[in-house]
C-alpha cells in the first residue's frame, strides 16, 4: 500500500484517552489494579459516539495495592544497589473488575500513549516499557495474556490463581506472585478431613476460576471419601432466580459445611440473601482471596458469617509500609487519579474545589466536605486496614521481581550473556521477551524475608494462612490465623492448626467432633477421566 492509499484508507480509529496514574522513570512498569468494583453499563444507542467507560464502588483494599506499587518503585529508586543509574516509572489504570477495561487498559499502555493506537507503538523516546503488573481477577489476567504472550510481553498477576494460567502453550509470558489454585484444594481437603466432615456442599461462581477450581476440589475430595451433598454455580451477575434456587438448596440440605469458590463481589448478593432468609448454623469455608475482604466489613452479615474458616494468601510484612499508607496526602500525590476518592470515601465527605455557601444550598446540611485536614490514622480498620498485607505484598513482590530482573539484565557481562552468541540486552534496546527471560529466573528475599522464586512454569508454592472470622457477643469483630497450609511441609505435613483458638458460630460449637452424615463413595467407570462422575450412597 502507498502513501497515497494509507491517506486514503476508509479505515477510521477514533481514540479516547483513559485515566491512568503516572509516574516518569527511564523504565515505566504498566499496572492494572480493580480500584473499583465494576464498571456501569451504558445504554448504546448506536446514534451517538458511545460514552467512555465508567467505574463505580472505590474499592479501598485494591487501593492499597497501588500504594503499594508506589511504596516499592519508590524502594527500589533509592537503592543505588538495586537499580543504579536507571529510574522507575509506572502507568497505572483501573481495571474496574471488567475483562473489556482491562484490555483497554493494555492497548493504552502497549501504545505508549493513555490514547490507544492498535498494533502501534507511539512512543518516540524513553520510558522504556518493561512489563504489565496484573490484573487481579483471573478472567482478566487471561485476557491481556493472550496478548501480551503475542510479543512475550512480560506479565505478573498478583492475585490471579486460575490454573490454566499456568499453561506456557496458551500464556507463554504469564507469571504470578500468589499461589495456584492446584494448591488450594488439596489444603481444603486437609481441612475437611481433620474435622471429619464428609458431608459438604460446593458453591462456585460461574466462569474459568469458579469452574476449574470446584472441578479440581472435587476430584480432590472424591480421593480422601469426602461426599457432595450439592454443588451450584452463582451466576455473575447473580439474579433473582439463581439466588432464589441456591439459596433453597442449601435451605433444604443437611450438609452444615460449604465451600464457597467465587470472588468477594460475587458472593456479596448471596450472603445478604442467606442472612435474609435467616439461615444460621453453616460453616463457610472460603477459598481464594474473598476471606480477608470487603466483605467481612458489612457488619448485616456477620452474624451469617461468624465462624467461617479458610485460606488467604500468607501474610508477610513490608517494613515501613504501614507508615507510609498513614503518610498519604492529596496534597502530596496530585497526579494520583484515585486518591481524592479514596479520601472522600474514607472520610464519607465530598470534595468541592473553591467552595462556597452555595454548595451547601446544592449539597445540603448534612454534607460534610473534605477539608484535607483529616487523619488517616483515626480511621477504623474495617474502614482502612493497615494490618492486613496479603495481596498488597504480592503487588509489592511483582514490582521487586521486575526490578531484580532488570539490575541481572544490566549485569550482563558481553560474551558471557544468555542470548545469540553470548550477547546482552541493554536498558535502551531490550526486547519484551529478553527481560521476560529474566523475569522468570528471579530469586531473592524481599524485605521481610519472604522468597520470591518461580517454577518452570512460573508458580510459586502455596502457602496460605488459615483464617478464622470471629464474632464476640459485644459485636467486635476479629480474623484470626488459626493456623498454616504450606506447600513446602516437611514429611508431607502441610496444615498446621491450632484448634484451641478457632471461634464457631453459636449454633455449631462442638467444632472437630460435630456429627454429619456419613457417606460411601462408589466410583462409576469414568473415574479415570479427569471430569470424573461420583454417585453417592448415604450411610
């Protein structure tokens, strides 16, 4: 095609720039952090240019993930031993909890520019690109993998522990900093079998991490007698009539113990009718990330709740990170897209620049508006958790492993290199899948002490705190670790628990000697196939 044709090409892209938050560095590290819950769905009448994406619910948790990014990047910049002579610089977009702006996200960040130009790079000069830390759900992860693995971009997920993830065929640059699912219902398992339950309803939510993970859990269960008394899927997002039929099952059936596969905002719509309908002496096993969430600070749905046990991500320290989250200041960060919510919404006060009686007249009396001159350390930590690091230390490890990668890069020494003929990459020319190469052969020790080291297929081991939501008569609320799942258990010990410190529900107090329904599992002849068939007979 000439000149003259691209001129006149009939082939129109009108681009729109997307919020981002970012910081300059000689390298930039692109992000993607779900600081809202979901994205509002406009209606599309096809008569107007469609309205650019919105994002509802700040979510203070995820939040914190980009403290933390900005707590690491601002580490690794002072450490003249770690990065020497090279500054980091970072591109953060929200990806709202949805698959399609998290690949809006990555066309922006992939085209050097918040305004998306497809297959084209438009960067004219430095920030070098380096890689994507993200995203959190795994629907997301897999979107962007199968781009970015394209050009083997390099790709960190903290959060996202879909096993297929794991595939190098399908996602040749995908990496993560938070334990697999194949993990977690073996831990599960061990859990179930220390209480003798076998009798246990399964939960899930309706795509690849609900699915697989539930699969995986009942073949695991299937291996050690455990029975099914029911497995349901949660529509995402759930209506009336699957709430409604869920929510009867679990009404209906004798099983006392269920394991919930879905994410936090996925199973909010299912407690609230649960608690509505008034159902009590459940034990919730939770799986995956939704255990030390938002969730828990909704205090209708603690008494349903109480009791719960289960696994989250093991909870290492950041040295000096819970200074820094009480040091934050709009007045300090006025690039920051988010931090204006983030401080209305902690403080429940409105920002009104230039304020003026008239913004009462419009707001109202009861409007309280943000002054600046609140205290982050006043907050409640229902409201604003600085105790809890699970997925911000991932966060912070996928930003270190980033950074180790690139200081290994640069130590490179001509003749001795990994690639063609001994060669090295350098900082201004290397490709995405030279950094990847040393992305994947990281090994260090955070701050804290915690390894960071991932298998050939870019797992690192589970290791999972066990957790106990408790509730006091007086309504105080606490999450207690109970106990530790470790993949790397000497002599096949794995789970660890401390049962004298495990709170039940009211109704369910016996714990470990509870009686259930005893059942005898009998293998059809699928049983080699991996989605095996389970009929069941009732002892």
């Amino acid at each position: 095609m000439t000149k003259a044709s691209y001129a006149s090409s009939p082939c129109q892209y009108s681009p729109s720039a997307l919020p981002a938050y970012i910081h300059e560095g000689e390298v930039r590290i692109g992000a993607l952090i779900p600081v809202h819950e979901k994205t509002v769905k406009p209606t599309i009448t096809f008569k107007e240019k469609p309205p650019e994406r919105i994002c509802e619910k700040f979510y203070t948790e995820k939040y914190q993930y980009t403290l933390a990014l900005l707590f690491a990047i601002k580490e690794i910049n002072r450490n003249p031993l770690l990065s020497p002579n090279v500054t980091l610089g970072y591109e953060v977009y929200d990806s709202c909890y949805s698959d399609a702006a998290a690949l809006d996200s990555i066309m922006s960040y992939l085209s050097g520019k918040q305004t998306k130009v497809p297959n084209y790079s438009c960067n004219t000069a430095p920030p070098k690109l380096s890689a994507v830390v993200g995203d959190s759900p795994s629907s997301g992860s897999v979107a962007i993998a199968r781009i970015l693995g394209l050009t083997l971009f390099p790709q960190i997920s903290y959060a996202s522990a879909l096993p297929t993830l794991a595939d190098k065929t399908q996602f040749p640059s995908f990496v993560r900093t938070v334990g697999t699912v194949d993990s977690q219902p073996v831990a599960v398992v061990q859990m179930i079998n220390y209480f003798n339950w076998t009798w246990v309803g399964i939960l899930s939510s309706n795509n690849d991490y609900g699915d697989q993970g539930a699969q995986k859990l009942k073949i695991e269960m299937a291996k050690h007698g455990i029975c099914v008394a029911f497995a349901k899927t949660l529509l995402t997002p759930p209506t009336k009539e699957n709430l409604d039929t869920i929510v009867s099952v679990i009404q209906k059936s004798t099983a006392n113990v269920i394991v919930l596969y879905a994410y936090a905002t996925e199973l909010i719509a299912l407690l609230q009718a649960v608690t509505d309908q008034k159902i009590s002496g459940k034990i919730w096993i939770a799986v995956g990330s939704w255990l030390p969430s938002a969730v828990f600070s909704q205090k209708e749905l603690w008494g349903t709740l109480n009791g719960t046990i289960g696994l989250a991500k093991y909870s290492s320290d950041i040295p000096g990170f819970r200074d820094f989250l009480y040091s934050i200041h709009p007045s300090q960060y006025p690039t920051d897209i988010f931090i204006k919510e983030f401080w209305g919404h902690v403080f429940s006060c409105k920002w009104v620049d230039n304020r003026t009686e008239n913004d009462t007249l419009y707001y109202g009396n009861s409007t309280t508006f943000c002054t600046g001159k609140e205290k982050l350390i006043t907050l409640d930590s229902t409201i604003y958790d600085t105790t809890n690091f699970r997925l911000a230390v991932s966060v912070y490890n996928a930003v270190y492993a980033v950074a180790n990668a690139i200081h290994n890069m640069l130590s490179c020494k001509p003749g001795t290199g990994p690639f063609y003929n001994g060669t090295c990459a350098t900082i201004k020319d290397f490709q995405p899948w030279q950094l990847y190469y040393y992305i994947k052969n990281v090994n260090f020790l955070n701050t804290a002490g915690e390894r960071v080291a991932f298998d050939e297929k870019g797992e690192l081991k589970g290791l999972y705190d066990v957790l106990n939501w408790q509730v006091s008569h007086d309504m105080k609320s606490n999450m207690a670790k109970i106990g530790i799942f470790d993949d790397w258990g000497p002599n096949g010990e794995k789970l660890v628990l401390n049962e004298k410190s495990i709170l039940w529900g009211e109704k369910y107090s016996q714990g470990k000697n509870h009686s259930y329904q005893r059942c005898q599992v009998v293998p059809t002849d699928a049983t080699r196939s991996v989605s095996r068939q389970l009929k069941y007979t009732i002892g």
